[in-house]
C-alpha cells in the first residue's frame, strides 16, 4: 500500500505537503524519519500532517510558503 501525505486540512483548501514544501513525498517523509518535520499521524494509507506543524517548518528554514507552493 502506497502511503500519501497531506496536511491535515479537513477542507483541503491548501496543497499537499510535498507541494507546499515544493518537495516530493519521499522527501517529506524523510524530513518526518528524521524529525524534522512533526507531528504526523496516520489514518489508513494517508500520513496526515497538521499545518501548524508545515508552517513551523517552514519557518525554520525560511522557505516563502506561497513560493515553496507554487
């Protein structure tokens, strides 16, 4: 079973991490192996992520979010 990442958005109004992240998913979860990207949980096949949690990354790293998206 393949595992697909996205932000914990009930409304899905926003990206998927890796796009937001302007990554792939196997980069993503990388970034989660290593923690440095939390917390995640998951339902079924999908590894939510909340958004809090992509905003303080990306903060960390100083990545423009409306960038890393486009």
């Amino acid at each position: 079973m393949t595992e697909t990442l996205e932000i914990a958005d009930p409304l899905r109004t926003r990206p998927t991490v890796g796009r937001q992240l302007g990554n792939t998913a196997g980069a993503v979860q990388r970034l989660i192996d290593a923690g440095l990207l939390y917390p995640a949980y998951r339902i079924g096949g999908r590894v939510m992520i909340p958004q809090s949690a992509v905003d303080d990354y990306l903060e960390r790293v100083r990545i423009d979010p409306h960038r890393a998206s486009a």
